[in-house]
C-alpha cells in the first residue's frame, strides 16, 4: 500500500510503498476513507511524543471501511463502515470495562504507538472496545474528525467542564479543536468568546456562533513565555498578571469566563486560558504542553488564589460516541462544515511540517483513494 511516511524527525516525509497491515489478535485493518492532518501529527513529526518510534506512518483520526478481522473479534464483520477514537483502549483493564479507555494504562494510538491512518490500510486494535459504527447520515469527512478533534472537544466541555446553557466560555486557538468547541458550545447555550492570531479562523468562529473575538497580538508585545505582561510587576495575591487578552475577555463577558479551554498547547495560550476567567471558573486543558526546562510554566498563583479548577482531556472513549453521533444525526451539531479542503497522500506529505505555524480556517483531510496530482 502507499503510506506518508515519517523517517527522520522534523524532515520532510515521504510517500513509498509499505507492507500491507495484517490485523493484530482482537484487531482488524481499515481501508482508509478519510483522515484528519492535526498539530497532534506534527508533534509526533517534530519529537515532542517519546513514544513514538520511527520510521512511522503518522494519522490518528480516521473513517473507512473494515477489510479484514482477526478470528477473536466479536462485534465486527468485514464491510463494517467506522471510525475510532485516537486512544485506543486495551480491552481488558478495569478503566476499559468501565467506559473509561481514554485513560487506559496500557493504551496505543494510532499514528503514535504503531503506524496509523495516512496510509490505504490502518491496522486497529481492540477492536470490540475501540470501534464505533458511522451511521450512513455521518459523511467520511465528518467522520473522521470526531476521532480526535471534534470528540476532545465534546467530551471537553461536556463531560470535564460541565458547561451549561448560558455561561461563558473562552476558546484559545481556533483551529479544528477550537471551532469544534466554539460549535458545540453554542449547540449548548453558552456563550463564546473566540481568541486567536488568525482573522479568517476568527471570521469562522463568528460564522460558527462566536459572540465575541478576541485578535491575539504576538506574546512577544504583550507578555513574556509565562504569561507576566512586559513591564508589569506580577499581582501580589494572583501571581503573573493577565495579558492582554485575558483583559479584553474579562471586559467583554463582565468579569470574565466561566469556562475556559486551550486548544493550543503552549504557555501563553494557557496562562490566557486561565486568566481569562473569573473566580472558581474551570479551565480545560485540550492542547498538548510541550516541556520547558521539565515541565510547562503554569499561573498556579492565580488557580489557587480564585479557586480555579484545572482539568485535563484526553480525546473520548468509543463508549461515549452514541450521544455524540446521535446530535451529529440530527443536524443539532454539524463538524462537517468545519472542512477546509480535502487533500491527497502526497499533499497531505507536503503539508505536515508546516501544521504548526500555519492557520487554516478549519479542517484539512487527506483522502488516501485520491490520485496523486501532478
């Protein structure tokens, strides 16, 4: 099969002829229909994961058809149209019997611990935990997007920050998590206030629903990397001061959000994040924090100060999808219009090293049944 493939970290994959998967014990293989290019790819590009072995066929979200299963599965058949979440559960551990595998201990995921979804055939394991049925309403584009973004998203905000109809909530980063949040934020009642770099991502978040947008200036004008404003003494009692971002979302929302979520991953946006909200708010942490010096700097003084409960999300487990898909099917939440373009495996190659730095207005997926262009 032809397959995007990651040789050295941080160089420009390639597109070559790779075995065929076979389908592990309790697994199966997956033709390829559609597959999402995420910033969680480009870490697994540029080193950040070290679980990630090379040389590597990187993609975690993904929708296809099931074309081959091994003689343990119990709930699949070959023809079977699905999609997965990118934590795949073990099957066996007390987290996974609960409906809980996105915490599984012994997870894999595609794209990260073995070879995943750019590529014609993807080979998924734990199959009778992992797989979720695509109901022939759910396009394989759409599809594919509840793998990762969409789904960190939903269960974000749903299921970890418990938003409720008429709170506010600030969404760092427009990009497919963060229109995906600002969608089913609004599908919930709340109130969105949008922040990113990106004018035409912010246009999307308005046309998505966004009561407000917050233009986010470069870190270096406004703060240093851990959040202190340049030239302003940290607060006494709140640790290092809100930017000036978090200032605009406290003015527009009336003393700031409820809820607050990081679809970024970096220290800026997630001292922005936590600033951003008023006391005993709730910040969700969905963007990855890559090291600095150990671990990521953090304005601990301001959660311990104003009681601000900072919570982690970890994608959603196969378990929790009916309800999704089940708003999904009835058109209250629509993730297909987040899609920007679809591209094939060669493009998809040329776009992924640049994932990070660029800012596409939504969702880029790669169809691997696409002729190469040119």
């Amino acid at each position: 099969m032809r397959a995007v493939v990651v040789e050295q970290y941080g160089q420009a994959p390639v597109v070559r002829e790779v075995a065929d998967p076979e389908p592990p014990p309790g697994g199966v293989v997956v033709r390829v229909h559609a597959t999402g290019l995420c910033r969680s790819d480009w870490h697994a590009w540029a080193g950040h994961d070290d679980g990630v072995t090379l040389p590597l066929v990187p993609g975690h979200e993904l929708a296809g058809t099931v074309v081959a299963v091994a003689p343990d599965v119990r709930r699949w058949r070959v023809g079977a149209r699905v999609t997965t979440p990118f934590v795949c559960g073990c099957g066996r551990c007390a987290w996974c019997t609960s409906g809980q595998a996105q915490v599984c201990p012994d997870q894999t995921q595609p794209g990260f611990t073995h070879d995943g979804s750019f590529a014609e055939l993807v080979a998924l394991r734990a199959a009778d935990t992992n797989l979720v049925a695509v109901p022939d309403a759910v396009g394989d584009a759409a599809a594919a997007s509840l793998g990762c973004r969409f789904a960190t998203a939903y269960r974000a905000l749903s299921a970890r920050a418990d938003l409720r109809p008429g709170e506010w909530v600030t969404v760092v980063g427009a990009g497919g998590v963060g229109l995906s949040a600002v969608m089913i934020a609004v599908a919930r009642g709340a109130r969105v206030v949008a922040v990113d770099r990106s004018p035409a991502a912010l246009d999307l978040a308005r046309r998505l629903g966004a009561e407000h947008t917050v233009l986010a200036a470069d870190r270096a004008d406004t703060a240093d990397p851990a959040g202190t404003p340049a030239g302003r003494p940290a607060g006494h009692d709140v640790g290092p001061g809100p930017s000036r971002v978090a200032e605009e979302v406290h003015d527009l929302t009336g003393g700031g959000s409820h809820v607050a979520l990081d679809a970024v991953g970096s220290a800026a946006t997630c001292a922005d994040a936590i600033h951003s909200l008023r006391r005993r708010g709730r910040h969700v942490q969905v963007g990855l924090l890559p090291a600095v010096d150990g671990h990521p700097p953090v304005p601990m003084d301001r959660v311990v100060a104003w009681e601000i409960d900072v919570l982690g999300s970890h994608g959603m487990a196969a378990a929790d999808y009916p309800a999704l898909l089940a708003e999904v099917e009835r058109g209250a939440l629509r993730p297909q219009d987040l899609l920007e373009r679809v591209v094939d495996l060669d493009e998809g190659a040329r776009l992924l090293p640049g994932v990070a730095t660029a800012s596409p207005a939504g969702i880029t997926v790669i169809d691997p049944r696409l002729p190469a262009r040119g």
